[in-house]
C-alpha cells in the first residue's frame, strides 16, 4: 500500500464515523420534537399557511 492509499482509507473512515454522529444527533433532535409535542404545532402552522395559499384564510 502506498501513503495515498493509506490515507484515502482513513479519510473514509472518518468521513463514515461524521456521518454516523449527524445522523444520531439528527433522530435524537427529532425524537425530542416529539417528546415536547412539536408535530402538532407544526402541522396546525402547515395547515395554516396552506389555507393562506389558496385563499380561505
């Protein structure tokens, strides 16, 4: 093995274990939304705003 091809190795291991944590930090922030009863807020603000498109609001 070469020191490129070394490196290129280690560059996807860390790029994997990046992508790994972002998408643990992102289902727990999610799972919290949740917990704190955000989707219905946030679904009575997407009816809200689409009433205003169409007019009825």
């Amino acid at each position: 093995m070469t020191i490129f091809q070394d490196a290129r190795k280690k560059g996807r291991r860390y790029f994997f274990v990046f992508y790994a944590a972002l998408v643990f930090i992102s289902f727990a922030f999610i799972a919290y939304g949740l917990y704190r009863g955000e989707s219905g807020i946030l679904l009575k603000k997407a009816i809200r705003i689409c009433m205003e498109c169409i007019g009825l609001g």
